[in-house]
C-alpha cells in the first residue's frame, strides 16, 4: 500500500482554539490574531509555536470560508448559501487581510527567521516576503468587491438552460446531444445552445469590463503597471516568467496544432462527413452508440474506487473515505455552478469534490482528475503549516493530470466491453492532445486582456478570433458562426473566476505525460514517485518535486515535442488494435 489509511481520519486535534470554537463574527476572530501579533517570541521554539498557532487558526478559516464556497456553488439560487458566503468575503476577509499583513511583517522582523530551517520555510518565507511587499491597504475592499463580482459569473451562467425534445437541460446535459451519429439532430442542439450563451454575451461582457477594470486598479496600486505582472507576484510564480509562457504557446503552435488538425481530418473521416463542424467535433460514426461509463453519480463513484483500488488499495480507500464522508457532488443540475473541482479543506484534512456529472466520458476524466486532487489533499495532510499545503497549481494540477493518465490502464471498470474500452482510451489521448492548444490559446488571450486593459469588448472579440486562429488549425468550418467563435472564450470559467490559472494546466499536462510514460514502463516505481512527490506538498521549489516525482520541469520547444510525439505514437498503436 502506498500510505496509511490513518491518513483517512477527519478528527480534528485543536491545540490552540478552543474545540468548540466557530467563527459567527468580526469579535470572534479578532481576539485570536491580537494575541499572535502581541505575543513575545525570543527563541526558535517559541517561533516554531507560533507559526504552529497561525496555521490553526488559519486552517479553521479557510475550512469555514471552503463550506461557504461550497454550499453556494452546489445550489447558486439558495440566498442563505450566497449570503454566507458574501458575508464571510465583504466582512471576514477585509478584517483579517491587514491582521494578515501585521502577522507576515511580525514573521520577517524576527532576527532568527532566516536560520529556522525547518523543511519548507525557505518556500514559506520567500512567498511571504512577496505578500508584504504586495500588500496595500487600499487594495483590501477591492479585492472583496472582485470576489463578489467573480460570483456572478456562476450565477449567470447556472442559471442557463436549453429544451430538447421537450425536457429542460442544463448546457452539459444537452451537450450530450453532440456525440449522437445523428448529425442534424447535433446541429439542432449546438445551435440553441449557443443561443442560450448568446442570450447572455452583453451581460457577461459588461461583467468582464468590471473584473478588468478591479484587477487594473488593484494592480496599479500595489505599484505594477498591468494586472498580468501583478498576477504573477501574486501567484508566487518563482519558478517561471511571462516569456516561458510565450515559449511554451510558441511550442503548443509549432508542434501540436499539426497533430490536432491531422486528428480532426481522421476524425472528420470516420464520422462520414465532407466538412468538419462544430457540431461533429464530438460525434461517433453512424452505427456506434456514445460512450457512457457509468449510470448515475453513485456508479461513479464505486466505479472509481474500483479503479483505484486495483492501481493502489489506499487510492481506493480516499475515494471510499469522501463518499463516507458525504464529500462528493457530482450530479448535474439547474442552479448549480459549472464546472467540478476538488476543494482542499486544511482543518478535516478531507477535501470536497464538485463537479457537474452527466455520464459522459469526459465526466469519467473529471472524475479521475478530480480524485487525483483528492489523493494529493490527503498524503500531504502530515505537514505541519497550512502555508506546506497551499499548493501551486503546477504541482496540484500534476496530481490530477497524472491520475488522468495512469487510471487509464484500469479504466475496464468503466468499460466492460473492449471495444468501448478502446474507444475511451482514444477519445482521452487525442483530447490531450487537443487540450494543449486550447490551454495555450486562454493563456495568451489572458496575457493580451491585461496587457491591453482599455480594450472594448469588440477588440475582445477580434483579438479572441486572432488568438484561436493561432493554436485551432483549419479543420473546422465556422462559416455563419461568428457568435460562436467569437465569444467561446466565455465558456472557460477561469478567464471569469480565477484570471492566470490555467497556463498550469499545460505545464501540469507535459509532466502527466512524463509520469504515465514512467508509469507503462515501471507502474510500480511510477506510483511511488508520484506519491512521493504529492506528499512534498509546497515544501520545496516546484523543479524540485517534479524531479522527485521522475520528470522534469520544463516547457522547451524539444520537450513539448518529445512528449507530444510520446502520446500521438500511443495513440497510433490503439488506431492499430
């Protein structure tokens, strides 16, 4: 076994706040980070109590404000879930930001901080010693305001549903629709769901030109000349600059644009069609029957244990632990925010996974991604200081990148039928390599946005065009979809939500990519390093980890098309099956 199922235990050990304490209000908490910013610390031991006590009390909120989050986004229309969560955004966290900033110039003034050498400080302090010279006063309500506002996004787009042949659906379940073989019958439901969108296209531009907005102004604040730049402070990316982006996206466009388009003309082939649309994109040919892995959330997730539990039976076990905690949601449903994450809450140590379920094989993948999360929450629970576990998504988004991939080998528990099987293992290798390009593609549209923040939402949309053009190929045939194509970018929540999160995801995938080839020569080894490398948690510096998980940290023109080569070549041996 790869871990201790002790590990699975959401008993909760408080040494410094009292066991039945609970955050209701601003007096609650107050008193807590006054003793911290007044206590006396003269030694190395007192440091190391009080960096232990910050942590609790840091780990007890962010579990508070993680329930918050959680309860609105499973049901977006619930006005007592909203308000909690608005609540806790516009009063809790303004109060506590500058009692934040007061802890982290209190840690940097202590003479001996620079000699504790406790595994991970050194990634602890750099990161904090970039939030201090960040932080300013008046960027506190700004931020709060931003937080509310990226709300409205899920609220809008939650809201947003379709009828097909009489039934109400959300977006994703009638996106279902688009892998029938019926062909006429995909251009029906691509063309109200895209109207749907277009219904609230003004709504979220005008939502966008105010996150924009927000985000210039607390970037020039904090003495940046653009929120892009800002954002990278922010995120603590150390370890990689802007122009290893423009590397990587220069990359994504030399050499997996060509095998993309080189697999929708085979895919256009396949399905009988003469011009490649939108609506074929995800169609199976005349005669075969769209996969569906699972009937129902709760098949899913036994489904899924069974899945992990034949790689490694302590992966199973964080699987069996979430559904015996009541810590999945996964059906799709109206007034439920998109998207699915894993949400890590540092006090139980058991984290949340949400995702929006509508028995496709993407959900499938969702799934596994979403697991892999999980299972790095769980192993990294041992470090001492929440700040050990607050990951960078380059390492967290390796961990559900890499589940994708080397679930794969056990995904019989889905399909029972080889030939589905088969079918399944094709669809994933090919949307990898397909994801790059559109990952790359977000990534350099975010980089224009806020590079150019006085834009008008036409320049948006001519620059958006400009952008996907770049990384899309000429497969498709968008003739009299302009709408489409020119407002897609709306669909990626992120852009809305959580600005500069997703280039991770294509530095994660190239490093999931490394450790499935390690995993199909040696399984074993494979899944101890990559246990390993989780349990790091942020200890180390990200280049560090992913060596100790057996790979490599790097997005050079040679590695994307060595590892791009690796996945078109496993693909081509399934096509021979």
């Amino acid at each position: 076994m790869l871990a201790s199922t002790s590990l699975l235990s959401t008993a909760v050990k408080r040494s410094y706040l009292p066991a039945d304490f609970a955050f209701s209000s601003k007096e609650d908490i107050l008193p807590l980070f006054e003793e911290l910013k007044a206590r006396e610390v003269n030694d190395i031991a007192a440091f190391k109590q009080w960096l232990t006590d910050r942590s609790e009390l840091e780990a007890a909120l962010q579990e508070n404000v993680g329930w918050r989050y959680i309860r609105m986004s499973c049901d977006t229309t619930n006005k007592e879930y909203t308000d909690a969560y608005t609540f806790f955004v516009t009063e809790i966290q303004p109060l506590i930001a500058p009692l934040n900033n007061d802890l982290d110039t209190k840690m940097l003034a202590f003479t001996f901080v620079d000699s504790f050498n406790d595994k991970g400080f050194k990634n602890v302090l750099r990161q904090v010693r970039k939030r201090v010279e960040i932080f300013r006063t008046e960027n506190v309500p700004l931020i709060a305001e931003l937080q509310n506002k990226e709300q409205e996004y899920a609220s809008i787009t939650g809201s947003m549903t379709v009828e097909v042949d009489g039934k109400e659906l959300t977006l994703q379940q009638a996106a279902n629709f688009l892998e029938i073989p019926d062909r006429a019958k995909r251009e029906e439901v691509y063309r109200k769901i895209l109207a749907r969108r277009i219904q609230d296209r003004d709504k979220l531009d005008e939502l966008f030109n105010e996150l924009i907005k927000l985000r210039h102004r607390i970037a020039l604040n904090a003495g940046f000349t653009n929120y892009r730049d800002y954002m990278f402070a922010n995120l603590g990316r150390f370890d990689y600059t802007p122009d290893d982006c423009f590397k990587f996206h220069h990359a994504v466009e030399k050499y997996l644009v060509p095998l993309v388009q080189k697999n929708e003309e085979s895919h256009r082939a396949n399905i009988g069609v003469d011009v490649l649309r939108p609506w074929d994109l995800s169609a199976e040919p005349e005669g075969q029957k769209p996969l569906r892995p699972y009937d129902g959330s709760a098949d899913l997730i036994n489904k899924t244990i069974a899945c992990f539990n034949e790689m490694d039976p302590f992966l199973g076990a964080c699987i069996e632990a979430l559904k015996n905690e009541n810590r999945l949601d996964l059906e799709s449903r109206k007034g439920k925010a998109p998207g699915g994450y894993n949400y890590p809450l540092y006090e139980t140590g058991m984290p949340f996974i949400f995702m929006n379920s509508t028995n496709t094989l993407r959900d499938l993948v969702t799934m596994v991604h979403e697991g892999g999360h999980a299972v790095h929450s769980i192993v990294d629970r041992p470090l001492e200081l929440v700040d050990y576990k607050s990951l960078p998504s380059e390492v967290a988004e390796l961990a559900s990148m890499s589940m994708e991939l080397m679930s794969m080998e056990y995904w019989k528990h889905y399909f029972s039928n080889d030939e589905e099987l088969l079918r399944a293992k094709k669809k994933h290798l090919a949307d990898v390599l397909k994801g790059l390009p559109w990952i790359a593609a977000v990534d350099a549209f975010q980089h224009w946005i806020y590079l150019n923040p006085e834009h008008t939402a036409d320049e948006r949309r001519k620059a958006w065009r400009e952008t996907y053009a770049r990384f899309s190929g000429k497969a498709v045939n968008w003739d009299g979809l302009d709408d489409a194509l020119e407002n897609m970018w709306q669909k990626q929540l992120h852009i809305f939500e959580v600005p500069f999160y997703y280039i991770e995801y294509g530095f994660a995938q190239l490093g999931a990519i490394a450790v499935w080839r390690n995993f199909i020569l040696d399984q074993k080894t494979a899944l101890e390093k990559y246990i390993a490398a989780l349990s790091l948690g942020y200890t180390d510096t990200i280049g560090a980890i992913y060596t100790e998980a057996g790979i490599s940290f790097n997005f050079e023109d040679h590695y994307v098309a060595e590892l791009s080569g690796f996945v078109s070549d496993q693909l081509a041996k399934l096509e021979q099956k």
